[in-house]
C-alpha cells in the first residue's frame, strides 16, 4: 500500500504535490524538506566521497525512496534499488533507476541468492527500524547472507549519547546507556501513515551489535560533527 510519505514524494517528482509533507510527533511537528532530502544531486563534498570509497558493486541500496543514490551509482556498477512503497517504485522507475523492485528489507534472504551484493547502502537511518539490538543483529546476519565474503556496508544513525540528539522530534529517552528511540509519524494531504519506530543507536552500541556477526566496524565518520554519523562495516 501507498503511503502519505511515498505518495508525497511521488507527487513532488511529478510536479503535483501543494501541501508540505510533515513529520508528527502527537501535536509537535515540523515540514519535512522534501526538494533537499530526496531530489538533490549526490553530494560533492569529502563525506559523499567517503561513503563512495566503501562501496563496489554489485550494489543493493536499501530503503532507497526517490532513487538518488540509485541515480548516481548506476553508471559506476550494477545497482539494485529496494523500496517496500510501491509509490517510491514508481518513482525511481519515471526517474530513470535501472533496477528498482518493490521488497522488504527484513526479508533479503527470501529474496536474493546468497553472495548476490558486494555491497550494501542503507543510508536515511532505516537501520533503526530493526527496533532493538537483536533485530539489528538479524538483519546483520540476512546482510551477511546476501553479500560476498569481501562484502562491505555503509550504514547511518542518530546517536543519542551525542549533543542535541534528545531536542530532535520524536526522540525518546533509554536508560540503557547508547541506546534510545525515536518515534515518527509522517502527514500528507489529510493522510497519517502509522508510527515508525525507530531504536537509536551509537557507534559503540552498533560496535556490540556485530559481536557474533560476520561484520565489524571499520570507521565512522560524523560529516557534520553532531549526532548524525555514518558508519562502515565490513566482513571479519
């Protein structure tokens, strides 16, 4: 089913959207800035050009909405495109990405052989909606699965031990040190998609998560020194 949030999109790309899309947390809530989240070319900076240094193909971008990063790394390598809107599908496919499916990104093994990625983009903190430490740990293993023995990720993530990481929307405090959640809701055109769960992690908890895994973390970069990060895993 279509949401509010791949139907705005959608409606962006097509030059038809007249409302803001927004993002709710019970009566809080802010624009969400659709042209410059979504729409805008790769970015030219020494952070983009880190994450392009980790990443080969075959590529499989996770969570990949409007295509952007599909966009850019198509003329590089094979790349795969997985959304799980059928909206955003339809989005990546009018804008040109070779390869878009519709999929679960908590399902790969169901869906792609095993060894099919050399590496893995999943980049707009999907990585939170694995909800705890041991979904996270699942779908590190269906990563595992799907990727070859030199296989690479590049992950992204709020953390909540960092500055400013609790006045963000949503945010939701953990006793657990390293851990948090945030919970948001996006609104369009009259339209309320259900609540996303988010579990927040830092760095030395995403650390623990790979212990047992055929992951580790090699680096971590924060490309605008606050509570946003990025971080690159690759097989032990």
């Amino acid at each position: 089913m279509t949401s509010a949030f791949g139907q705005a999109l959608l409606d962006h790309h097509r030059g038809e959207r007249e409302t803001p899309l927004r993002q709710r947390d019970g009566e809080a809530s802010k624009v969400h800035p659709v042209e410059d989240f979504y729409f805008g070319g790769f970015p030219d900076e020494p952070a983009a050009d880190w994450v392009r240094s980790w990443l080969d193909g075959p590529l499989l971008d996770l969570g990949a909405g409007a295509g952007r990063d599909a966009l850019h790394f198509r003329d590089r390598f094979e790349t795969v495109a997985l959304d799980v809107d059928p909206a955003l599908v339809t989005l990546m496919d009018e804008r040109g990405v070779a390869d878009a499916r519709r999929g679960d990104m908590f399902a790969l093994p169901e869906q792609f052989e095993r060894d099919r990625f050399r590496s893995v983009l999943c980049i707009g903190t999907q990585l939170g909606l694995s909800k705890s430490m041991q979904g996270l740990r699942s779908l590190l293993a269906d990563l595992a699965h799907v990727t070859t023995a030199d296989g690479t990720v590049v992950v992204d993530g709020y953390d909540p031990t960092y500055e400013g990481a609790a006045d963000m929307l949503g945010f939701r405090a953990d006793p657990t040190p390293g851990l948090a959640f945030r919970v948001v809701t996006y609104e369009y055109g009259g339209r309320l998609d259900p609540t996303l769960l988010f579990r927040l992690v830092s760095p030395d908890r995403l650390r623990e998560a790979t212990t047992g895994t055929d992951w580790h973390v090699a680096d971590v970069r924060r490309p605008h020194d606050a509570y946003y990060y990025r971080a690159a895993l690759e097989k032990a």
